[in-house]
RNA sequence: GCGGUCUUAGCUCAGUGGUUAGAGCAUCCGGCUGUGGCCCGGAAGACGGGAGUUCGAUUCUCCCAGAUCGCCCCA
C-alpha cells in the first residue's frame, strides 16, 4: 500500500509541533488576559446546523465536509467555531451576558488547496456575545496589536455598504487620505450614516495608527451584519491571518427566537500565523528534553537519578541504546539539548554528577538535588 | 473549480530510448564506552500510478493522482 496523507492535510513532527503549540499557548494566554473563558466543542455537527441558512451562507456549504452516522443522520465537520458557538449559546439559555468565549480547535473546509491554504486547520477565536457596543468590537480588535507586537494591520469595513456604492466612490476614497478623511469623504455620499458612526467609535475606542478603514474589504460568511475587519502582517508573504466582525443576527435566526443575541469577534488562522513565523526563520528549539543523562555502566544508578530529574519537574531522557559517549554527545547536540549529565563510576564514588553545559562545554561536578535550580 | 509548470533515495538535485540510475545532506552501523559541534570507512534507501508507441520506456505520448504558480474563493 502507497501511504499517503488525506488531500490537504499536513504531519507536523516535533521541531513543527513545538513551533505550533508556542503560538498556541501564546494565543490562549492573550485571551485568557483579556477575559475570556475557554470553551470547546465536538468537531461534528448535525448537517442541518452547519446548512441552515443563517448559517455560514451557501459558499462554505459547498466546501462542508459531509457525512452520515449509522444511524444515517447527517453530520458534517464544523468549516468554522461561530456557528458551533452559537449554538452552543441557544442550548443554554442562562449565560451570564456577555458571555466571551476562546476557542483554538480544528475546523475543516473541503476547499483547493494551496500555499497557505489546507483543508484541516485550527482557528483561534474570541466572541463576546450579548452587548451590541463597539467596544466589543473594539477589544476584539485589540487582542490583536497584543499578540503580533508589530508589524500588524488591520482593516476595517462597515458591512451595511453595499458594493455599488462602494465601487462608485472607491477611486475617490481607496487611493489616499486618512481614516478621518475617508470617513468625511463617505458622510458627503451615503444617506444612512449609522456604519460610519461604528467605524469612527471603534477607531476611537482602539486609539492605533496601524488599524486601517477600507470600505472595499469583503468577508466570505454570510452572517456579518455590521463592522467586519482583516488582519494582515506587513512585510510577509502570507498576508491575511485572521479575520472577523459582528453577527448581530445569527444566533436569534438560528434559534427562531425573538431575543436579541447580538455577537461580534475574532478568528486567527493558526496555520497560517505558524507559516508566517517559518518565513520569518526564527530559531526554535528542536526537543523539549533539558538533560540528557549518559550512562558510564551505571545504568540502574543513572535511572535512580532520571527519576529524580522528573521528579524536579526537569524534562529529561537518558540513553537507552548503550551508546558511546561521544556518539550520545553528537546525538545530544544533534537534538539541541541544552544539557547533559555524565555519570560514570568516579561520580557516583563522589556522590554527584556531572552536569555539562552543551553550549560553552563547561562542566562542573554537583549534588543532583543543585539541579533542582537550573 | 479552470489554466500553466512540475513529480528520480527522507530532503535538495544530477542523468539516460539500451547491461548495475549518481551525488550532497540526513539516517543507521563501525573506527570510538571518560567527552559533541569533526574526521575516516561501511550499510540502507528512488524513477508518483495506469495505459499506449517501441525489439526495449525512468526517458516519448495520453489519462489519473499529487505538488506548485496564476485566477476565483477563503483562515
């Protein structure tokens, strides 16, 4: 059998996988800063949650993964965490308002397949449901500038313009001007002045010159009814790395009900965030192993200590294939260890170990309780 | 989903209508169980799949699959 992976799926071994979960757990810990709360849900959903018109729209419907249980029930793979959220939010109809929730799973879009661009991935989203101010949409803007440090754009555009109008001044406002000027230059064309009242709250509440007005951009789910926005790393081949806005309407269409759930947020592309950091050509660490311990025939003493090691909380692993001492060097620095524990009879004798630092070749002669400290 | 380009070892790439398809890096083994970032020796490992043309196809043609670029769409 030719082994192979599913169409647009991807393996990330443990020097990608350890890139992956430092975004990851430097995205959770930027939400959790800002007060939101985890939530997770099942990566299937009942196919008349994901299709129902109030929904993410009939263009992610065609891209849905579908299938059937043995009951012949029709599920799907969740294409996003929004509708799996509002859902979640008719269920249970005594959140505390408003409710903001995290989420960094799985979602899943039977789409082409390009760079940058897969069919299984994880977005990283923060909703705050429940208050329709723009100061909502404002923190969610905010988390952003939090995590990208620099170098990060964000656009802005008011949903309730429709792409007439905008196409007949866009060479009047697009080219040039400030977020004020277009804003100014917009008020002279447009009747309903409400989606520029939005843009210029959010503008103020965010208070950041990289945060950028274009009427033009547009959005591919169906169910943004207000303010949408793009982020966007300058000086980067992946451009776009998340989006979002508001979906006032969503969650009461899909309920049929008559409460108002208004609801805005933000969704990262994890994927595309990590290709984006792999163009950057950072260095990563290549193994989470701190001490490596190299055994001189004491390999019942040397587990002694590996225990205690681990015991310290010390991520550590030893040689396992009675290797030579030269050959477990080279393996260990192969892998980056930053440390490794040489242990022949002569310490043990002395009741220590010796400790050498992979990077300078220093090595010095210590009690293992000394390494609870390193 | 449409069009272009591509697919040879784990990776990057040579090469050929004709006996046994090469290299560098990586992997594993040995030199070498008291000291790595080296060195030396060795091993293992490949023509994406199918059909056609041909005495003979990895090489030419077609189809399929997969990659990639552009368009559309999107995180």
């Amino acid at each position: 059998m030719k082994l192979e992976r599913a169409k647009g799926t991807r393996d990330f071994p443990p020097k990608e996988k350890i890139i992956r979960d430092y975004i990851q757990d430097t995205i959770k810990a930027v939400f959790e800063l800002y007060g939101f709360d985890p939530l997770e849900t099942p990566i299937l959903e009942r196919f008349e949650v994901l299709s129902s018109k109030y929904a993410g729209g009939s263009e992610i419907l065609k891209e849905t993964f579908k299938l059937k249980d043995q009951g012949s029930r029709e599920l799907g793979l969740r294409y996003d965490l929004t509708v799996p959220l509002a859902r979640f939010v008719g269920m249970n109809p005594n959140l505390k308002m408003p409710f903001k929730r995290y989420q960094i799973e799985r979602v899943f879009r039977d789409g082409p397949v390009e760079k940058g661009r897969v069919r299984e991935f994880y977005q990283c989203d923060a909703d705050i449901i429940g208050s329709s101010s723009m100061m909502a949409d404002a923190e969610c803007i905010s988390l952003l500038y939090k995590l990208g440090e620099s170098g990060v754009t964000k656009e802005l555009k008011e949903k309730g313009f429709d792409k007439k109008q905008i196409d007949s001044i866009l060479k009047l406002i697009l080219i040039k001007g400030s977020n004020q000027e277009k804003i100014k230059n917009l008020r002279k064309t447009l009747k309903d002045q409400s989606g520029l009242d939005e843009v210029e709250k959010i503008l103020n509440y965010v208070k950041n010159t990289e945060l950028i007005f274009d009427p033009s951009l547009a959005r591919g789910l169906a169910y943004y009814t207000g303010p949408i926005f793009e982020v966007i790393l300058q000086n980067n081949e992946i451009c776009s790395v998340g989006g979002g806005g508001r979906y006032d309407d969503m969650i009461s269409n899909l309920l049929e009900s008559n409460q108002k759930y208004p609801a805005t947020g933000i969704s990262f592309g994890l994927d595309r965030i990590y290709d984006a950091i792999q163009n950057e050509k950072r260095e990563f660490q290549e193994s989470e192993v701190k001490i490596f311990i190299i055994p001189i025939k004491t390999a019942e003493e040397s587990l002694e200590i590996l225990k205690k090691l681990r015991l310290y909380g010390i991520n550590s692993d030893m040689d396992i294939l009675d290797r030579s001492i030269s050959k477990n060097l080279e393996y260990a620095n192969s892998k980056k260890i930053p440390y490794v524990l040489i242990l022949g009879p002569e310490e043990l004798k002395q009741n220590k170990v010796k400790l050498r630092d992979m990077r300078t070749g220093k090595e010095k002669l210590i009690k293992v309780e000394e390494l609870k400290n390193l």
